[in-house]
C-alpha cells in the first residue's frame, strides 16, 4: 500500500475518522465471512467511505491503512493487499476472468489467533487448498482441469460426488478455490475443443503461502530419500 498522509493533513474530525475506520472493519470482517474469504475489492472500501459525502482524495488511503492497523492489534488478523495475476495462458479466448480488477484484500488470522481462537471445523478446507495448490506448484504452476482431477482421484475426489462428508460437492469445493484467489481458471479453445486449465493466483503466490507449500515439499523429498536408503 502507498504511503498515507498524516491524519493533521485531513480535513475530518478525530470522530468522523474513528467512525470510518469501524465500518470498513466492519465492513471486512462482514464480507469475509458472508464471501467464504474471498478478497475484497480496494474500490469496494474506497466507495464506502466516498459514498459517506468525503471527496478528500487521500482519506481512503489513509481510512484503509488505520483498519488495518486494528484489525492486527484488535481482532489478531492481517490484512494483505493481492495484486490480480494475470494468466500465463495466452492463446486462444479466455473465459473466466478479467484482467482489469484493481488491487483487492484478504485477511488471514495471526499466529496466536490460529492456535487459539481459529475454528478448526474449516480445517478440511484448508487441507483441501494445501493439496490443491501443491498439485499445482509441482505441475509448474499450471495444470490442465483433466490432470488435476486425476491426481485428486487418487486421493478419493471425485470430480462428479455430490455427497462428500467433508466437501459435499467437490468441484464446487475447487470451485471455491477460484473464487478465494488461490486458482485461476482458464478455457482456452483449441483446434480439438476446449482446454481448461488452472494456475495457481496471486493468494498462492504469497511468500507465506508458498513458503510453507515448498518447505513441506522438502520433508516429503526428504522422507522419501531417507526411506529407499533405508532399504
């Protein structure tokens, strides 16, 4: 985020500023939940606090920067900015997102939230996207939707099961992925039809995120070796 102005260059109130920082908070932590995490757009929170009769140009900025700051020492989250990643995909007709989309936010819990406060009835789904996006990095980043579903078979996803214990419908479950930003998905036309494929998005390609997918990689490398020298 750019840098913000000092509170003394703007011309509100301390009132009106602790009222605007609260309902962009609100704001998040609403669309967060109702949204299953997906990220929220920048314009979204800038029309917020425009919509309220404020035209001084760098109060948004600066409105944004202040929740942020209080969704981290209040309520234990961080707030992260993703810039939309365009796909790698280029030939043919995409048809499934656009390019145009401004920068957007997510917020993801602190360590001391997740161990003590996180609700671990989620934790499928997060394995779910652990699985996913390691499948996808160790394709390269991109993967056709035919070879995904054939490694997630063989870890017992279905791509047609409507009545999964955990997922109940799995490609709605994937589906999800997209729409949180960890996957983008691309139908490319082609002389034998239509190729979908999938990437991993600006949310996999956080340092934190793919950090973790690249250090958990090594151990099962590591185990692996150890193992067939063990035999």
């Amino acid at each position: 985020m750019a840098a913000t102005p000092d509170f003394s260059q703007l011309d509100v109130s301390e009132h009106e500023k602790d009222k605007l920082v609260g309902e962009v908070i609100r704001y998040i932590l609403f669309k967060t939940e109702q949204n299953g995490g997906c990220p929220i757009k920048r314009e979204d929170l800038t029309q917020l606090i425009t919509g309220k009769g404020y035209r001084q140009r760098n109060l948004p900025a600066f409105v944004i920067n202040e929740a942020k700051s209080k969704l981290s020492s209040i309520f234990g989250y961080e707030m992260r900015e993703l810039q939309r990643s365009r796909p790698s995909v280029n030939h043919g007709r995409a048809s499934q997102q656009s390019f145009g989309d401004a920068k957007s936010y997510i917020i993801i819990p602190a360590d001391v939230y997740s161990k003590f406060v996180e609700d671990k009835s989620s934790s499928h789904m997060t394995g779910l996207t652990f699985v996913v996006v390691g499948i996808i990095h160790l394709c390269g980043g991109k993967v056709t939707e035919e070879n995904l579903w054939h490694h997630l078979k063989r870890l017992g996803l279905h791509e047609n099961e409507e009545n999964h214990p955990n997922f109940a419908n799995t490609k709605l479950a994937l589906e999800a992925l997209v729409q949180q930003r960890y996957l983008q998905k691309e139908k490319v036309n082609v002389p034998e039809g239509n190729i979908v494929y999938y990437e991993l998005a600006e949310r996999a390609l956080d340092a934190a995120v793919n950090d973790r997918i690249k250090e958990y990689i090594t151990q099962i490398v590591q185990k692996d070796v150890v193992s067939l020298e063990a035999d």
